[in-house]
C-alpha cells in the first residue's frame, strides 16, 4: 500500500535530527506525533533509520553518528544540505557551521586493510576522552570512517578544538590508526 502523499513533510533535517537525538524534547514530541498519523512521513523516517549500521550515540562529546556512503548519498538526493569535509591521517581541518546547514558529514581517510575491528575516541583539548565508539563501521576498500554530526548541535558550540582518534582492536594490544585534528569555529555571519 502506498501511503497518502503528507501535505506538511517533516523536513529532512528534523528526521535526522529526531533520528540523532538532536531535537528539543518539544520538538520531537510534536514529529512523534506527525509520524503516528502520517505513512508518508514514517516512510521516510524508515528510510533514514534503516540506511545507517552501527548507530552510536556518542554524548557531548561532538560526534553522534556514524555513516555510511549510501545514506550520505540518499540524504542529499533528498535534499539534506550536507556539509562535508575530508581528513588525512594527522591532518587537521578547520569546520564551521552554515546557517543552513542540516548534516555535518567528516571523512576520516585512513589505510583499513588490515583493521578488522576500529573504535572511534574524541578527545578534548587536554587530552581527555570525551567519547568512545566501539566497533564504528568503515568502507575497508575505501579507506573511509563517516562520521556525522547534527548541525543543529553543532551550532550550540562555542570555538573549541578536539581530536578524533581511530584505533584498531584486532591485536592484543590496540593500535593507532589515525589521529585528525578538528578546530570548530561558530559561523562567523
Ligand atoms: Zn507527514
């Protein structure tokens, strides 16, 4: 059955929003209660939910979701403004937020050929652990972490910068994978 077409959708942003545990407790109240009388909606909402693995929600610590390349690629065509941005091994990238932003997508380059299980640690200015992730998913031929990031949390930081941190948990002892540098400035507008 094809449900009815919703003549308020939800915008896509709220759904990833709601989806990441972005949203004000009001706010997603007043979605859950659009989904219960909408297909058309709860259809996209599925379509959302069911493109991601290994959803981790990782707290304050920045971080919220991990990605894959498809769901990347299907919240654009359904018109999610995407920002992205792309990190080598010890690089560093200097990341803001738009306005108009609704999805943070960053790219840890990496060589994963070997990597059979990887966790993902954001760490503070310090040093300190901020959040872990265990066993994130990653693109092994690709070499590729996704992580993603709410722009509606994004917003509510002030400058700051942390390190995100990949280890591999195959050996007996961990091993670094990658260490990448992000300097998050508020929109400068
Ligand atoms: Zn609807």
């Amino acid at each position: 059955m094809k449900p009815k077409l919703c003549r308020e959708p939800i915008p896509s942003g709220a759904l990833v929003d709601y989806w990441t545990d972005a949203l004000e407790e009001s706010a997603s109240a007043k979605l859950e209660e659009h989904l219960f009388t909408c297909g058309s909606c709860t259809d996209r909402m599925a379509r959302v939910a069911s493109m991601a693995r290994g959803v981790g929600r990782l707290g304050r610590g920045g971080v919220r979701i991990m990605l894959t390349k498809s769901l990347v690629e299907r919240l654009r065509t359904d018109a999610v403004r995407v920002r992205s941005y792309t990190i080598d091994t010890g690089g560093s990238v200097s990341c803001t937020v738009a306005p108009e932003d609704e999805l943070c997508v960053t790219t840890l380059r990496a060589d994963l050929r070997e990597v059979g299980r990887l966790d993902l640690e954001v760490l503070g200015e310090g040093g300190q652990v901020l959040s872990l992730a265990e066993d994130v998913p990653f693109d092994r031929e690709r070499g590729e972490v996704l992580v993603g990031d709410s722009c509606a949390f994004l917003r509510t930081l002030p400058a700051l910068g942390y390190v995100l941190r990949l280890t591999a948990m195959d050996a007996a002892a961990p091993r670094l994978v990658g260490e990448y540098r992000m300097l998050h400035r508020p929109w400068p507008g």
